[in-house]
C-alpha cells in the first residue's frame, strides 16, 4: 500500500523568508516521488521529481527537495519565497516498475506568501 | 498553445443526469489517466490507460466510463449523477505508463451536481 502524509495543512511566509513544506511517504516498493503545484483555478504543474542517485534535486523556480530513505521524506524547500509562489503544493508517490502509473497524492499543503 | 484539453470549464447538472467529460492531449504520449479532486479530499484516481487499453480502474462505481476513441482521447462518461460527484476532474497524460514517467495535468473540469 501506498501513502502520502503532508503534516501542515497551511502554511503562512512572509516574502523574501525561506518555506520548507514537509512531506512523509509510505511505499512498498523503491518510489518514484513528486512535488506538484496548483495555482488557483489552474491544472497541477510539475515543479521536480526523485528517481534514485543525489537525494536533493533541484525543480523549477528556485525549488529543491532532499529525498530521505532512513526518514521516508521528501521535503520541498526554497531559500527565498516571491508572492507569485501562494499556491497549493502536492507531495506526490508513484510505484517503481508497476504498470498502470498511479499517482498518489498528499492533500495538499497552502501556501500564502505575504508582502 | 495548451497541450492537454478538457472540455467544458465548468458543468452544471441535475441529480440523475449523465455527462461526458471530454479530453484531449497533444503531446504524443501513449498513456492517459483521470483524476478527481473533491473538496477536503486529496487528489484520487480514478483510471489510466495506456495505448486505448484499460490499465487500473480504481473507482467502486460502474457509472464512470472511461472512452477512448483515439489514442489521444481520454473522455470520461458519468451517468446517473450524483451531488457527491461534484468534483474538479484532471485528466492527464504521460508518456509511457511506468512508474518513473511524468504525468502531465489538464486545467480541468469543475462538475457541479444539484
């Protein structure tokens, strides 16, 4: 069986402070782990992936997320947040070598960056 | 240009009506997948197929019919609605349907069922 747990349902920065949003998985084989984000009233865009190899990967806009087997986490950070980056954001767990690729989301983590 | 297309926007439908979701992708993949998003419930899925065969079927109800009449179709038949089916429904699509392959999402399409 396969889970996501996103343990902040919200979470409130002010621009220009670093953001971390925490994410645990559970899998029963080696995962292939996601961060997606939606902006409101907008589809789910990739911002990284993990595959194997070094455990931070970098993503799209400034985003890094460090992959940990030991703690089954897959933290999503940014040293420096802009207002453009208020969106929900989506830990995501897919199985390695399963046909049939279904994806298996975290409930979302909202982000709210201030001025 | 959008490369993934879901039609309509927006739906309203009465309680026991049937609806069809309609998508379309443009970026040559061979696998496509819908998802549905409901309110204080995490992203779910609901199908995935790969070159117009069904792979995983995961929803309990057979009033959701996945169609694919081309292999860059994926439309998605819901019949005898219901107010618990209002939902934002993803389509999506990927290259492959392997593990490792990104899935790519469409804007999606808001149901509302009164």
């Amino acid at each position: 069986a396969q889970s996501v747990t996103q343990p902040d349902a919200r979470v409130t920065v002010s621009e220009g402070a670093s953001l971390q949003l925490r994410c645990k998985y559970s899998s029963s084989g080696t995962p292939y782990l996601f961060w997606y984000v939606q902006y409101p009233r907008q589809g789910l865009q990739l911002l990284l992936k993990y595959y194997s190899g070094d455990p931070v990967v970098q993503g799209v806009n400034g985003f890094e997320a460090e992959f940990s087997k030991s703690n089954s986490s897959f933290h999503l950070r940014k040293a420096s947040v802009h207002w453009s980056d208020s969106a929900v954001y989506f830990c995501v767990l897919s199985a390695r070598h399963s046909a049939g690729n279904k994806l298996t989301f975290g409930i979302g983590t909202r982000v709210l960056v201030r001025p | 240009d959008p490369k993934i297309i879901q039609k309509p926007k927006y739906l309203v439908a009465v309680t026991g009506s049937e609806k069809i979701l309609i998508c379309e992708q443009y970026l040559g993949h061979n696998a496509m997948y819908w998802y549905r998003q409901s309110a204080k419930k995490p992203l779910e899925f609901m199908f995935s197929y790969s070159y117009q065969k069904l792979m995983d079927n995961q929803t309990a109800s057979s009033r959701f019919q996945p169609q694919s009449s081309k292999k860059n179709h994926l439309d998605l038949q819901i019949t005898a609605l219901k107010p618990d089916d209002s939902a934002t429904y993803f389509c999506a699509s990927s290259q492959e349907d392997w593990g490792q392959d990104t899935q790519y999402f469409g804007p999606g399409t808001r149901l509302l069922v009164l």
